[in-house]
C-alpha cells in the first residue's frame, strides 16, 4: 500500500528541514538508494507529492543549521 504523508517546517527559526526518502535495496551489504531529497527552507514550506511511504520507501527527516 502507498500511504501518502506531508512534513511541514513548522519552525520560525533559521534552521532547515531536509526530507530524503529512500527506497530499501533489498539486498544484505548493499546500500539503500536515495530517491527524492527535499529542503524546507522557510516555516510552512511543505513537502510534495513525491514524499510518500510503501513498504519498500523510508523517511529521514533530519535539521540543518543556518549556511549549511
């Protein structure tokens, strides 16, 4: 099943969001592929269509500090 989600920079600060999804290589030693990367840069940036969850794809949400 595809589920659908939506990540929101929900945050007035200077730090970012970087969404990355990936898709499991399936496969012991090899690593898994990066499929969509995306930054929220401002406060109520969200993200697009492209960020979905199947039972091959995960989400990594991580935060940036400001110039990175």
């Amino acid at each position: 099943m595809t589920k659908k989600v939506r990540i929101e920079n929900a945050d007035t600060s200077d730090f970012r969001v970087v969404v990355r999804v990936y898709e499991k290589s399936g496969v012991e030693g090899v690593p898994d592929s990066l499929v969509h990367e995306e930054m929220l840069r401002h406060p109520c940036d969200m993200t697009d269509d492209s960020v979905y969850l199947t039972d091959s794809r995960y989400i990594v949400i991580s935060e940036l500090p400001p110039g990175s």
